[in-house]
C-alpha cells in the first residue's frame, strides 16, 4: 500500500531554514509527480510546491516563491522541501502528496521567536 511519511519539521525563528522529508513507499515513485501541501487550522490546504516525476521542473506559489525549494531523490524514494528565509505565516502543518489522493500524516512546522 501507499504509505508517505513526512519529517524534519519543527520550531525555527524567523529568518531560519528547515528541511522537510517525505520518505515513500508501496508505487513507483519515479513515475510520479510529487506535492508538498500546507494547512493551518480553519483554512484550507494550500498547494505549495510540486515537482515532475523526473525532478526537472519545479513550480511554486507565490508565497513561497524564490525562499523554497523542492527536490527529489529517486533513488532513495524520498521528496524534500527546503525551506529558508521562514515567516511566521509558514507556521502550518505540512503535508505530502502523490496522485491528488494519497497523503502522509504531516509533519508541523512553527516559525516563532
């Protein structure tokens, strides 16, 4: 079965980095493209990055544009998410995706001095 499982989460100041994992398992991860989702509570998930299947195009929204950035390791099954220059509005559970159906539990992130 499908499995993702997100980690490297965690408390940064403003100003900080963090690196996020999302280790898969159970399909044919290098046929895939892959998301990297966010939500806070009361609002919706936000798209925030998505990467080809290959790795060689990478979209972003607006408000993460130029400060993260999204990867893959197809040998080792695993997307990241790169993540600098923190705000306090990136504080938010982060979420990723495969196929707009499966999802991993989350890894929070709280960016707060």
């Amino acid at each position: 079965q499908v499995q993702l499982v997100e980690s490297g989460g965690g408390l940064v100041q403003p100003g900080g980095s963090l690196r996020l994992s999302c280790a898969a398992s159970g399909f044919t991860f290098s046929s895939y493209a892959m998301r990297w989702y966010r939500q806070t509570p009361g609002k919706a998930r936000e798209l925030v990055a998505t990467i080809s299947s290959s790795g060689g195009v990478a979209t972003y929204a607006d408000s993460v544009k130029g400060r993260f950035t999204i990867s893959r390791d197809n040998a080792k099954n695993t997307m990241y998410l790169q993540m600098n220059s923190l705000k306090p509005d990136d504080t938010a559970m982060y979420y990723c995706n495969v196929r707009d159906y499966y999802w991993g539990q989350g890894t929070q992130v709280t960016v707060s001095s």
